[in-house]
C-alpha cells in the first residue's frame, strides 16, 4: 500500500509520459490486465520491446507492487489495477483538457482580392501578411464565401479546408557602423538598400539606424523590432533592418533556438563604396551579403 500511495502522488497527463519508461508501464500493465500473459516474450513483441526490457518493466512494476506472477501468469495487483484505472483516467481528463484549448477554425475572416459573389468557392493566400480571398479551387486552403463582397472588402469564408501556404521570406539586415555617424553617402547608401532589398516591413535599432531612417522619411519599427520581424517573416513577409553594430547580437538572439529562419546581413560601409550604386545606363551591380544565417 506504501507503494500505491507514492503512485497517487503523481498526476497523470502528456507531461508524465515523456518520463522514460513511463507509457512503457501503462502499456505492460494493460497488457496484464485485459489478456492472460505468460511469457515476457508474449508482452514484449505486442509492445515492440526486447525481452530484457519487458523483463525490466516487470521487475520495476513489481518491487511497487503493482504487478506479480499467479498460477503461471504475470497479472496486476489489485493496487495496480487501481494505479492503472486512475492513471488512464487522468490522462483522459488530461487529454481533454488540452483538446478544448485547440481552436478549431471553422470560419475566417479575408479580405477579397476581388469581386466575389455570395456562395463561391474561393482560395486563400497570404498577400504581405494578410489573409486574401480569391475565387476558384486551389490545392492550398480553400472555402464558401458566405456572403458577396466587392474587391478590398471583408469577406467571410466558411467550410474551410486544406492549408494556406506561406510564402518564402527573409530578414534582411544592414549593419550601420557607431562610428563614425553616418554621412551623406551612407544616407545615399541605405536609400539605395531600401529600393534594392524585398521588403514589406522596415525596423531600426539603435540610434544610428533611427536616424538613418528618419531622413529616409520611413516610419520604422523601432520597439520590438527583433519579435516583429519574426512575426513578419513566419507570415510570409521579407524584413529590411537597419542595425547598429553594436545591437546586432541582442537582436540575434531573439532567433536563436527557434526554426530556420534565413537571415542576411550587408555592411552599410559596402553599399556606401564607389561603383555600388546605379549610374545612368549602367547595370546595377548586386550588394554584397553574407551568406544566409538559417538560425535554429
């Protein structure tokens, strides 16, 4: 019974069987408790086990009190027959919990690419980030409009399937040197970078690239701009930045850990350099960037 009481001290969920061995111990006991069992083997190939781990789980299983071999077969005692309603009960309760957290999206809101009649089946997109309705099927995520809009117009889309796809985005960063500040070539420079460089949102960090910016007449991102760009490039929108040197690693780190996220970074210095802008009637030269970083 002391044994039973230590198991009634654990609260059984998802985060229980990343324990190791754990869901092990349920599945052998279950296998117990609902068919005879009299050889390990028998338990083990039912679970995808060894012989020497089913022999494990037993004895662990065992020395709790929770299982014994009777008359030839291995069996749960009645504090593991316990142990194992409660922990499956709690694990149900658990997984239940979770699934009425999930949002089941069923409807959405879009705004119409153009004119849709009310009824139509239409395709989703992510256009600069945001959810677009056009008519016809696709292979991506698709509904029924449940009522006309004309272009620019909200529309809802219900019975939805499938899902939308996000297009490719990168974060592309301009490192602007603390000093010296920067002159009036760098200002023609990080015109230039804004004309060259995708883009759909612009941030700046540090008060070097604030001020860059703002004789550019931009109107960038200047708080948060790390958790932004992030935001903006898991929905499909390529970042420009510009960052101080100094700030560069602080904003690194918002990606580290994370998924591949691929970011690019050219010296304001390089763009600034004689021949790296257009002239008239000659091509423009690509900048210079580092190779992409893909952070995990």
């Amino acid at each position: 019974m002391a044994a039973a009481g230590r198991q009634r001290e654990i609260a059984w969920g998802l985060a229980e069987l990343r324990r190791a061995g754990a869901a092990s111990e349920l599945l052998f006991l279950y296998e117990c408790a609902t068919q005879p069992v009299r050889r390990l083997r028998t338990v083990a190939d039912r679970l995808g086990l060894t012989v020497q781990a089913a022999s494990h789980l037993y004895r662990q299983l065992a020395s709790r009190g929770l299982v014994r071999t009777d008359q030839g077969e291995y069996r749960p005692t009645v504090e593991g027959v316990s142990w194992l309603h409660r922990a499956l009960t709690e694990l149900e309760g658990d997984l239940a919990r979770r699934r009425e957290r999930l949002r089941i999206v069923r409807t959405a809101l879009a705004i119409a690419g153009e004119r849709i009649p009310p009824g139509a089946r239409v395709r989703l997109e992510l256009s600069d980030g945001v959810l677009v309705a056009r008519r016809g099927a696709s292979a991506g995520s698709q509904g029924i409009a449940r009522a006309g809009a004309e272009n620019g117009e909200l529309v809802e889309v219900a019975e939805l399937s499938g899902i939308v796809a996000i297009p490719p985005a990168t974060i592309y960063l301009v490192v602007v040197p603390t000093r010296p500040p920067p002159s009036v070539r760098d200002l023609s420079a990080a015109r230039a970078a804004v004309r060259r460089f995708p883009h759909g949102l612009v941030g700046a960090q540090g008060t070097a690239a604030v001020y860059l910016t703002g004789r550019l007449r931009l109107a960038p991102v200047r708080f948060g701009f790390a958790a932004a760009a992030l935001e903006a490039v898991r929905l499909g929108v390529s970042v420009l930045g510009f960052i101080e040197e100094e700030e560069l690693p602080r904003f690194l780190a918002t990606f580290t850990g994370l998924e591949r996220i691929p970011i690019r970074t050219v010296r304001l210095d390089e763009l600034s350099r004689p021949g790296s802008h257009r002239r008239p009637g000659r091509r423009r030269p690509e900048p210079t960037l580092q190779r992409s970083r893909e952070l995990r």
